[in-house]
C-alpha cells in the first residue's frame, strides 16, 4: 500500500518549520552571508507605521501559523479560526482587542468600523489608517520606498554570476517560459533535484529527489499565469513539498478556504514564512536578472531550513506515514 500523510503526521512533521519561524534572525544572517538583504527593507518600513520589535513578533507569529496551517490538508483558513497551529501571542492578541471594543470580532464588524480597528498589530493599523485618511502622502511615501527598493534589488542581482539567459521581449511566452524553467534546472540542481516528467504538466514543471522508497522532496510553482504578467515583469513563488510517489498533481493550488485535492498524497512546506517579509521581498522580478535572484534566495532559506529539520522528518516519514 502506498504511503500517505495522516493528519496527525502533517502536524508533526510542520511543527518543526514552526519552530524555525521563532529563530527568523538566524536564517537571516545565513541569507545575509550570502548576500540577501531586501526583506530588511521592507520590515524596516513597515514596521515604522507603529513599533518595528512588535511588528517583527507579530510577523514572525503570523509566519508560524502560515507554516503550521497552509498544507491543504488541516487548514479550514489561516487566523483565529485555523485547525492548524494557533499561535498563543496572536491569540493574546485578540483577547486583547476584544476587551478594547468591549465585544468579540464577529459583533464588532457589525457595528461599522474603521477598518484599521480590526487590525491586531499595531503597525498593521496604523498603516491601514494612513492610507485611508490621508493617501496622497502615503502614496508619496510608499512611492518613495518602492523607489528605493527597486534600486537595491537591482544592485543585489546584479551581484549574480553573470550566466547567459536569453529573456527579450520579442520572444514569445513560450520561449521566455522555456528560458524560466532552464533557470529553475539549474539552480535546483544544487539540492539534487530534478525535472520529473510523470509529475510535471506543461505549465507547471515538478522538481524532485527521492528521500524515502515513496516519498519526494519536490518543488514547482504557484502559479504560471504570474510568471508572464507583462513583457519583462512577473512574479514567482516555489512551492516546496514533499508528495508520495503516486500523487500526480503538478498545480498546487494554495487557498486558506479550500481543502487541497489529494491532500493525504501531498505536504506543502511554506518555508518563505519563516523571515518576515522574505516572499514580498524575492518574488516580483524586472528582469532576468532578478528572477535569477529570487528563485536563488528562495532555495537558499528552504535548504538553511530543510537541513534543520530532515533528520526529524525522514524519521516522522519511516515510522508513522
């Protein structure tokens, strides 16, 4: 019979990505020695709405229960009413903004309130508050950083080793689509993974190595329609899994709300959550450039944390699954 993943399983083998979401700051000096600095920006300027120390607990929590709770298979949806892992502070959280509105959440949006009312980080409100009430200088502002975040994302990929990948806007999607997927072959070549057929469909290629006798360590894409947006511009998020040998599905749909298809064939490892700030930061790209940067940041802070963990999970995949 072939393997699955129980409920029960999947809990296990996520609360040791959880964990890593407490130790964000030691994941960022291993992707600073390596050259990745972007998603300091946004955390800085984010978190400047209100308090930058809270706001970074408050997205290292969320990126707990991110981890803990997107895998298709426990999650109902992400927050107070997930059947994944509930983070205590953000639970704090809420207790404490009820006590503040004098009702719970559910009775309070039913009053009518400001938006930014409902917001459980301080920051978070703040900025939502800014951008209502006054969004001409907010619109500055978040101009302004744009501006500036473009530019260091821009100096960062150009640190690369230059390598010759033909992306010009005359090419059809096809051809530009062909030209991403050689980028994503060699650089996920650095974790002995591979393109494999049997998994993969024609927008959606699956990347994979055999850790156990039926289970693969794999990765694909979100979403393809993101990659092609304009001529030059695109965004790309891996999704890093592991999958039974059986499962066939090459498009893994993400959604808080909707139970993933043959989720007992599938575990989704959202490792991106584990930095605050660290997908916004090294998913849009400009260029080929930086498409390069993102797909090479993003495999650098699954392998740091992947390495944490496999022990753990091959011993949770060969005694329970």
């Amino acid at each position: 019979m072939t393997k699955e993943f129980s409920n029960s399983v999947k809990l296990k083998m996520l609360e040791q990505f959880v964990e890593l979401c407490g130790r964000s700051e030691y994941f960022e000096k291993i992707l600073n020695r390596k050259g990745f600095f972007l998603f300091r920006l946004i955390q800085e300027y984010e978190g400047a709405f209100d308090d930058v120390d809270s706001h970074y607990k408050y997205m290292q929590e969320l990126g707990k229960e991110t981890v803990g709770s997107y895998d298709g298979g426990i999650a109902s949806f992400i927050g107070e009413n997930s059947t994944g892992y509930q983070s205590p502070h953000l639970q704090s959280l809420a207790v404490n903004r009820n006590k503040r509105n004098g009702m719970n959440i559910e009775e309070f949006r039913k009053t009518n309130p400001s938006p930014w009312l409902l917001e459980l980080d301080k920051s978070r409100s703040e900025r939502l508050r800014n951008q209502i009430t006054s969004p001409v200088d907010f619109y500055h502002s978040k101009s302004d950083f744009d501006k500036k975040f473009a530019a260091e994302k821009k100096k960062e990929s150009s640190n690369l080793e230059a390598k010759d990948y033909s992306y010009e806007t005359y090419l059809s999607n096809e051809e530009k689509f062909d030209t991403l997927v050689n980028v994503l072959s060699d650089y996920l070549g650095s974790l002995g993974m591979s393109l494999e057929k049997k998994f993969s469909s024609k927008k959606y290629p699956i990347y994979c190595k055999n850790i156990d006798e039926e289970i693969y360590l794999c990765c694909g894409i979100k979403n393809y329609e993101d990659l092609l947006i304009q001529p030059e511009f695109g965004t790309v998020e891996l999704i890093f899994h592991l999958r039974t040998k059986d499962c066939k599905i090459s498009k893994i749909e993400l959604s808080p709300h909707i139970e993933l298809k043959g989720a007992n064939k599938l575990l989704v490892i959202q490792s991106g959550a584990i930095v605050p700030y660290f997908i916004p930061a090294y998913s849009a790209f400009s260029s080929i450039k930086e498409y390069e940067l993102n797909i090479l940041a993003q495999i650098s802070l699954f392998k740091a944390a992947y390495n944490e963990c496999e022990d753990k999970l091959l011993e949770l995949i060969r005694t329970e699954t």
